[in-house]
C-alpha cells in the first residue's frame, strides 16, 4: 500500500528542494526577514529549525562539536553557518519553536497565499546598529540648522525684494 511521503514537493525534485531551503535559510540569516509563499514558509520551519539545532549542539561543546560544524558547512555557506552558530547563543534557552510565520495577503497576479518569515527573537546587532546611526543622525541635523538659517537669509533677501518692486510700483504711479 502507497503512504504519503513526509513533507510538500513544491513542484521540485529532491536535490531542487533541498537547494530551495537552504537558499530560504541563507536569505534568513542574513535579512533576519523574508517574504515568501506559505507552503514554502512551512516547509523552512523544519529544515531551520534542524539547523539551529545542530549549531546549538555546536556551541554547546559537546563532543561532537567539530563534527556538527563540519555538518552545517556541508550544506550551507561558511557565513551562514557562523551566523547560525550566533543564533544558537541567543536561543540557548529555547527549546524549539525558533521561527514565526505570518500568513500575508494573497498575492495579486496569481493569488498564491504568502507568508512573512521571521526569528521569533529581536537580536542585539539591530539596536547595535541603530546606536551607530544615532551619532550621524546629529550631523545631519547640525546640517540642517545651517541649511535653514541659510534659506531663512535667502527668505529674508526674497521678502526684501518683492517689497522693494512694490515700493517702485508705488513710486510709479
């Protein structure tokens, strides 16, 4: 008797879909975010979360640690993996449940159901990241002190002309 195989095909073969997921988890780490359709989404869920798990067993210092890294630069990018690894940390305590899927609209051209891809926890590098935008963000405005006191000058000059050409019309008539 046929049973049903584990899983969605996606209208690929084996190799194509492993290759698909491993893209999807690439794009993850590195956008922390995607958009993507929901059958796609779900079947990410699984294969991330093996993933996360492996670099959890990794960092842990088990002692298989070489052996579990080796097996994540088998499938993915040395980048990701040491992205991955990073993530581990930050899920230490999680047991499981790493990914948050958020069912979208459907898309219009073919109304294929989409769905937003995203860890479930905000990391650290962000607020990073926006700490050292701030410092800029004070040039800029120093910037524009000096752009408005400028355009206030050429405002001033402006108001001092137009009533320069009604003080000769005036004059004129």
């Amino acid at each position: 008797m046929n049973k049903r195989k584990k899983g969605r095909t996606l209208s690929r073969s084996k190799s194509q879909r492993e290759a698909l997921l491993r893209t999807l988890l690439v794009s993850l780490t590195k956008y922390k975010r995607i958009e993507t359709s929901l059958a796609k989404a779900k079947e990410l869920r699984p294969f991330a979360e093996r993933m996360i798990t492996k670099a959890k067993r990794a960092s842990q210092g088990e002692g298989r640690r070489m052996a579990m890294i080796r097996e994540l630069k088998k499938d993915l990018p040395t980048e990701t993996v040491m992205e991955l690894l990073r993530f581990a940390e930050k899920f230490a305590k999680r047991e499981g449940g790493y990914l948050r899927i958020i069912k979208m609209m459907h898309r219009r051209s073919d109304a294929s159901d989409r769905a937003l891809v995203e860890w479930v926890e905000e990391f650290e590098e962000v607020e990073e990241k926006e700490a050292k935008k701030a410092p800029v963000t004070a040039k800029k405005e120093v910037k524009k002190v000096k752009k408005t006191s400028s355009s206030a000058k050429v405002e001033e000059k402006k108001v001092d002309k137009t009533e320069d050409k009604k003080d000769k019309k005036q004059s004129d008539e």
